[in-house]
C-alpha cells in the first residue's frame, strides 16, 4: 500500500497526475504541478495532513494485523464537516498471508484519517466468515485519534436498533457479535514501526514515523 499513500502525499504537496495520460492505478505517473511555494500556513495544512495519513495508516496495519484466518468485509464511516463518507473492503487472511486490493485499503485509509479530524467522528466494522462456518462481527470507533474497541453490546445495539429512530431491528440469522479487540499503536513496542505480517517496508522519514 506504500505506493499508493505516496501518491497522495505527492498530491498534497503539490504534485498532479498528468492529464494527457490514461493511467490504470497500478501505472501512475506524477508531474510538477506549476504553482508557487506554499506559505506558511499551507505548509502547516499540508504537515497536518501528512500526520492524519499516517495516523490512519497505522491504525489501519495495526486493524489487519488483529484479522484472524477467514474472510473480513470491513467498513469504515466517516461523518465529516462536509458530509458522511463510507468505504468497504473485502480480504482474506490465511495464516500469515493476507489477499489484499491495495486501492480498496488506500481509500479505507484516507476514510479513517477524515475520522481523525478533530471536527469528524467515525466508526469500522468487521464482519467475519470464519473457516469453521461461523459469522461475528465486531466494531471500533475513531476517538481522540485512533480506533478505540466496541464491546459487544454495543455492535449488537448497531445492528439491532434503527439508527434514525430508535426501532428495534431483527439481527442477521446466525451473525454473533463480540467483543473488539485493542489496536496497539505502533509506539506500542518502542520502535515506532509495525512489525505484523502485512506491514510493507516503512518509507517515511525518520521524522515522521512517530
């Protein structure tokens, strides 16, 4: 997935894709775009941008690395100043192996960081086919800057009372609901990097990998 966020750091700081190029996503190609330095205060956005990225992106890894063997729909909800933006994606985890769309995990990623904005909220949700048949599902919501766990009355309230008016709700046959596990912060072990099984070679600067 480092490509891709790469792709959008280059775009904040004034990077475009050239227009005359039909790019699938996996061949993009940046030119300069022609405008001026940023000032301060632009640069100051475009560093706070930068962190929201990769805040998300950690929560994000560290969110993959807790997916046990199955397949895992994940939804995330991000209620923005500017209106409510929801993603999903698809993956299967098999022992160490984990079957990824990386576009699907950027734009997974950039919904995360919107729920990061101070002035947003947001929520993800995993639901789980487990190899034995069994289906779960499970929650976190985005406070204070990272994912915080759901417990299970809480994500069967979400599936089981209408949002909009309170209504009880019929939850899916068979769907169990538990617990979230904790997502550790990556300063958790004191290097600052993710060390789970998708995590791709850190590429940031020094400087930006707390």
């Amino acid at each position: 997935m480092s490509q891709y966020q790469d792709h959008v750091r280059q775009t904040l700081d004034g990077m475009h894709p050239d227009p005359g190029d039909s790019l699938s996503v996996d061949q993009m190609r940046w030119s300069t775009a022609p405008v001026s330095a940023p000032d301060t205060a632009t640069s100051a956005a475009i560093a706070e941008a930068h962190a929201l990225l990769d805040r998300a992106t950690d929560a994000y890894m560290a969110l993959v690395n807790l997916l046990e063997d199955g397949e895992h729909r994940v939804v995330v909800v991000a209620s923005t100043a500017q209106g409510e933006l929801t993603e999903c994606q698809e993956l299967t985890v098999i022992g160490d192996a984990v079957v990824i769309d990386e576009s699907e995990s950027l734009r997974v990623t950039v919904t995360v960081a919107a729920a990061m904005v101070a002035c947003s909220t947001g929520s993800v949700v995993v639901r789980t086919s487990a190899p034995n048949g069994v289906e779960s599902a499970r929650g976190w919501v985005v406070r204070n800057g990272w994912l915080r766990p759901l417990s299970e009355s809480r994500i069967r309230q979400a599936y089981t009372v209408d949002a909009e008016t309170g209504a009880p709700m019929d939850p899916p046959p068979g769907l169990e609901f538990r617990q979230a596990e904790r997502v550790p912060r990556p300063e958790a072990d004191g290097s600052g990097e993710s060390t789970g099984r998708t995590a791709p070679p850190d590429n940031r600067p020094p400087n930006r990998r707390d």
